[in-house]
C-alpha cells in the first residue's frame, strides 16, 4: 500500500540522516498512538490553552512542556529516526539536555537509546537508533521540559507497522505536582518515576506537573476532575509558598476530585526529601491531616507516601541540587510507589 509521502511529494520529510530506505511518518497518522498529550493549533499539549490560563500565567507557559507524552507503535525495523521540530527549549545548567529536550526509546519496556539533541539545538533535530529488527513494542517518549510542534518517525521502507498493544491499564493514572513531577531533574525522559511505573505496571497516565506552578488553584482540581482516569497521586506541597497556603488549598483540593470520583484510588505524596526539618514537616503535617481526615470520614480508597519513604533508597544522596531528583532519586521514588499503586490498581 503507497504511503502518503508517494502520493503526495509535498508530505515528504526532508532529511540529513543518511539511512538507505530511511521513510519518515507523521506521528499523528495512524497507527501511531498518542499518550499523555492532546494536539492544539501548531504543537502538542498537556491540556487546552483556555483552560491553562485559566488557571495561571506560568502554567499557560508550560502547558505546552511535553512531560509524560509518548508516541507508541510495534515495528520489525531495524531502526527508529525520529525528525522533531520544537518551540521554546528548556536549557539548565543542573538538568541534562537529552532529558529537558530528547527522546528516548524503549522497545518491549526496555531502554534502547536517547535520541539525543546537540547541544547547540535550535528549531529541530533529527536522531536514529538502532535496533535488532525483530518485531517490538515501541515507545518515544518526548522531552520533559521543551514545546514540540512536530514529530516525524522514521522507519525502514520494507518495515511493518502496527499499532501498539493496549496497556493493561487503560485510564491513564494521573499525577498532579511540581517540578519532580514534571520531570525535573532526570538525564532522559523514561527516567521520570512515572515513566518506571508505567513500564513496571504496563499503565498509561497523564503527568501535570507545574514546575514551581503547581499551587492547587480549584481550577486545577476542576479540570482534572473531569478526566478519566484509574488513580490520582496528589503531590504538590513542594510548591506551597507558605503552610498556610498548602492547609487552605490541599484539602479542598483533594474534595474536588472525591466528588468527582467518589471510588477513585487517590495517593497522597509530600516532598521527596528525607531529613526533614521543621520547615518540611509541617508541609507533610498538613498533608497528613487532609489523608488522615478522610480516612476518619470511612474513605477507604486513599494513600499516603512520605518524603523519607520516597528517598529511602538513597537517602540524601538523591538529587542535584538538594530538590530535584537524579535517576536515582527517581528510582528510589519508584521503588516506593510501585506496591502502593500496585494495590489501587489491583495489579
């Protein structure tokens, strides 16, 4: 069957990756499957404009930061190119660039490659990774910190193509938190915590982290309320300016979306940090009271992971910067989150 690159010349991708029989496809055509993003005029998003700025400035910024977005397929080609166009970058000076700005691969859950951007990105990239040319289960997972406008997927002209297998898990669990959610500070974006779990536990989810946005304003909780969804892990005290601001909006936060869902598995987390002072305990009281006040009341589908229980892994030897975490970090919060995700899933 001709592609629509023979049919019609202008969808072709022009390419400098010298691959003989190299054929780029949009992502957007099926049978790709996207996850974790919605497309909106000329780029990929977390959520609608309108209602990002609804909520704040700085989250209809980084609404459109592409954390947690996957493109997935099954394919026999020996490799995977990928062709990318981008917005606005994110460059640090404490965070990896193929995590802020790269894809990465994995094929049957497994870490095959980064699709690594030069360091002197601007506008695009194009990578290609090689694989053994067995039929796999893809994944692509998109950059934690960067807008992409486009994606093109670049297979073998002879490869087959299919769609993905469904996960096991379909509803998506969605996580709602700060700059640890969305990512920061992993070397690649399969590194996140989340990415873990959804290979560990073979789910999709929906990752609306807000770095240093994610106040809980109830027109947040509003539109995650209305999503669909398997559990909600509620995880942004990092991001409380004050204790008084995280005990005004946290409990009224986590009514909404009960309301909503009144037999959704919810999972409360606070800070990953495991010496806690004084200053972080009484964020986690707070978080402590909004867990144990429901649970009084006979809710019987809520969690509770503490900072020192996400570290135990590492302990203080997990971030780069004393507040965000490393791969290791991110692990060690996997580590801790897996059996307790486990049992909301009935996994």
């Amino acid at each position: 069957m001709a592609t629509i690159h023979q049919i019609d010349p202008n969808f072709e991708v022009k390419t400098k990756v010298k691959q003989e029989g190299l054929v780029f496809r949009n992502c957007l055509e099926i049978p790709f499957s996207i996850h974790g993003l919605m497309r909106e005029g000329d780029r990929f998003c977390r959520l609608p404009f309108e209602t990002a700025k609804n909520i704040s400035l700085p989250v209809s910024w980084l609404y459109a930061n592409t954390a947690g977005g996957r493109v997935r397929f099954r394919t026999d080609s020996p490799y995977v190119a990928i062709h990318a166009e981008f917005g606005t970058l994110g460059r640090f000076p404490h965070f990896a660039f193929s995590g802020s700005a790269g894809f990465d691969l994995y094929a049957d859950g497994c870490y095959q490659g980064t699709f690594m951007p030069p360091i002197d990105l601007e506008g695009g990239y194009e990578s290609i990774v090689n694989l053994d040319g067995g039929m796999h289960e893809i994944t692509v997972n998109f950059p934690l910190y960067s807008e992409v406008k486009e994606l093109f997927i670049g297979l073998d002209e002879n490869a087959s193509l299919f769609s993905p297998k469904e996960y096991a898990v379909k509803d998506p669990v969605v996580y709602y938190g700060s700059s640890i959610t969305q990512g920061g500070c992993a070397s690649k974006p399969g590194s996140t915590y989340q990415s873990i779990l959804s290979n560990r536990l073979d789910c999709d989810y929906m990752n609306f982290g807000f770095s240093g946005n994610a106040k809980g304003e109830p027109a947040m909780a509003e539109y995650l309320a209305s999503l669909s969804m398997s559990a909600f892990v509620l995880d942004y005290d990092h991001n409380a300016p004050t204790h008084a601001h995280l005990e005004e909006t946290h409990g009224r936060f986590f009514e909404i979306m009960r309301k909503a869902h009144p037999n959704l598995p919810i999972l409360m987390m606070t800070r990953p940090v495991y010496f806690r002072g004084e200053w972080e305990l009484g964020f986690e009281r707070i978080v402590q009271n909004t867990y144990e006040t429901a649970r009084a009341a006979g809710d019987e589908n809520v969690y509770l992971l503490t900072g020192d229980q996400l570290m135990a892994l590492v302990q203080d030897n997990g971030t780069v910067d004393n507040v965000h975490p490393t791969d290791s970090g991110f692990l060690s919060m996997a580590n801790a989150i897996e059996p307790v995700l486990r049992k909301m899933l009935g996994r």
